[in-house]
C-alpha cells in the first residue's frame, strides 16, 4: 500500500496486542452485517465446530495436544501441538457463488487443561464453549429462530439440556447410542419418586439388523462431495438421559446407504416434529464449516501468526475467520454491478463454474487497489 516507509506504520500490531476492544461486540455487529446482506428473515443455521491452530513455543501459554483430525484415522492416533479454537458460523445462500456458505461471527479460545490447572480455574470443556457461545448469539438474535448444527463431540445430553428451550440442535448420534423410552405414566396412589425414563430401546445395530424396520426413500440433495443421493432413512422418538440430568426428547434419525457406498449414520433433532428430509438438510449445511477453514489456512494467513502476547493470540485467529465472512459480504456488493461482479478464474486444467472464496478476495483486492474513479 506505500506506508511501509511512515513512521509509526508498525503501530497497526497495536489493535491486536495493546487496543481496547471488546471481540464480542464485533462479533455482534459482524452477525447483523451477514444476515442483513445474506438471510435478513427466516430460520438462522449456525454451524458449530472446533479446529486446531498448529503453534509451537513456549510463550504459547493456553495450547495443548490434541488429537489432529487430519492426520488421525480410527486406528491411528495422532497428536498435534497448538491452540484449539471454537467457532460458530452462519449458514447462509450466496447467490453469485450457487450454493451456501459458513460464515463465521464468534470464535472463542478453549485452551487447554493444564492453562487451567496452571492458574486454578475450572477447566471449561469445548461443550462448555460451545454452550455459553450459543447461548450468547441466542441473545443477540431473539426473534430469530436458531438451529444449531454440530458434529458428534457436541451431541452430550448436557448440552442438549442446556440448548433445548432456546434453540434447535441437530447433531451426529454415536451408533451405540443409549436410548430410552418415554416415562410411563404415573399411576393412582404410586410410592416413590417419579420415573425419568422408560425401558431401554433396542440399538441402532439391532435396528439396521431387524427385518421388521420400516424404511423410507428420500433423496439428500448436498450428501458427501455434494452429490444429490438417495437414502434410506428410519426415525421415531426417544428419550436421552445421564444421571444427574433430566431426560432429553429427541428425534433419531437412522441413515442407510442402498448402494453401499457409505456406512449407517445416526442423527438427533431436538425438534421432535422435524422430518427426516429436513434434519439430514440441516446437518449437510455444516461441512462448509471444513472449506471454510481451509480457505482461511489458505488465503488469510491462519496458522501462520508469530504472536506470542497472550491478548494478540486470543485476539488474531478470530479476526482472520471474521475477516472472511467480511469479505464475502463485501463482494457481495460488488456483484451487484456488472463491473465489478465476482467471476471464476479459470484455467486450462481447472474449470471451475462458480466462484469460491478466492475469487472473492481477488474481487475486493482489485476494489480496494484501483477504486472506480
């Protein structure tokens, strides 16, 4: 840009380890400029997930070893050294891109249990996170109905107690799910205390291997590699529950594939009313929380930081995922006038139809380098 030579240019590294800033409020104010520009009525789909910053070094106070999703398999463990971030992001349609993107508003530092046992606090778990995030963009979104999407580390019957009455959560369901039936009804003059659960329901393995189970076709318009694919699915009601907790009511859903392709999944919807159609449409939308990580590893800088102050580290990760919805919102405008719309670059090995994320930043680069006069 041409300041590299002013004095006090470098005093910009200042908004992330020394300015007074609240992140929350930005977050805030990020989520109105997504779903102004993108979904400004109507149900709000927030994804939810967590992903692993690779950082090395001993100022790097608040990071772990965690299991690298990446590299690991279920037979092999891998560990990963670095920062594990908690990251909500809106699901919403992109006209000029064909298809929906996750944008991110909230990401929060969970770090790990020795920082906690270090100072002497309570170590919070990423469901801990992942609750009060959720529960703060209910707050900022009141007259806005929210589903909550997230894989199956997020599907415990305490964040399913905690969400229940504030939003829809729908979630990957472990194939050894324990579930049970609703309470009987209490009889006339019956001692003790009231029952919580029925009798325990058959497994979903019993369920795939019954020949009494009902199957219905249904076909899933975004499955795995975005193919349009036909299923077929089982669902029914139950009740999850933990000691201590009360009962969850929840719908399952049961996932078969006819052509074998792919292996039997389950699925909860605390909305019991919800169809299976709509459940599986709600849980697909969040694998574009993956290509959305890996646009911002590959485009803004993420996992390439050197901070090592403890308020510039909690502070920059998020503003790189912000910066992503941010652009995408500014070419949106962009779009809207033929000169300066977002198109595909192409190459003679590459053809691609829609734009994606780095034809945004390209579009907003040549906006920002050669204003129109």
């Amino acid at each position: 840009m041409g300041l590299a030579s002013s004095p006090g240019f470098s005093r910009y590294h200042e908004v992330l380890n020394r300015a007074r800033w609240n992140g929350r409020v930005v977050a805030r104010v990020l989520l109105r400029q997504v779903l102004g520009a993108f979904l400004p009525a109507g149900e709000v789909v927030i994804g939810v997930d967590d992903t692993i910053e690779r950082r090395w070094g001993l100022k790097i106070k608040a990071r772990g070893l965690y299991r690298d999703p990446v590299r690991s398999s279920r037979d092999h463990f891998v560990r990963a050294s670095g920062l594990r971030w908690l990251s909500l992001m809106v699901m919403v349609p992109v006209p000029w891109a064909g298809r929906r993107w996750a944008l991110p508003f909230l990401t929060v530092l969970a770090p790990s249990e020795r920082w906690s046992g270090e100072r002497g606090r309570r170590h919070k778990t990423v469901v801990d996170w992942a609750r009060q995030a959720v529960l703060q963009a209910r707050r900022w979104l009141p007259d806005r109905r929210l589903v909550v999407v997230a894989d199956a580390g997020f599907s415990g019957v305490s964040l399913i107690a905690a969400l229940r009455r504030h939003a829809c959560l729908v979630t990957r369901l472990r194939i050894d799910a324990s579930l049970f039936a609703p309470a009987p009804p209490r009889q006339p003059g019956q001692m003790g205390r009231p029952r919580l659960k029925g009798r325990r329901l058959p497994t979903f393995k019993a369920v795939l291997a019954d020949p009494k189970t009902v199957w219905s076709r249904i076909t899933v318009a975004e499955w795995y590699g975005g193919r349009s694919r036909e299923l077929e699915v089982a669902s029914d009601t139950a009740v999850g529950y933990h000691s201590g907790l009360p009962p969850a009511p929840i719908r399952w859903v049961l996932v078969r594939d006819p052509s074998g392709e792919s292996e039997a999944q389950a699925f909860l919807s605390t909305d019991l009313a919800a169809t299976p159609e709509r459940i599986l449409g709600w849980f697909v939308s969040r694998w574009r929380m993956e290509t959305t990580f890996q646009e911002a590893r590959a485009h803004l800088g993420v996992e390439t930081q050197r901070q090592w102050s403890d308020l510039a580290i909690s502070r920059t990760t998020p503003a790189l995922l912000g910066l992503f919805s941010l652009v995408t919102v500014w070419a949106n405008e962009l779009a809207r006038t033929p000169a300066s719309a977002v198109r595909p670059r192409t190459a003679a090995w590459y053809d691609k139809r829609e734009p994606t994320f780095s034809d945004a930043i390209a579009a907003v680069r040549r906006a920002l380098w050669c204003p129109p006069g």
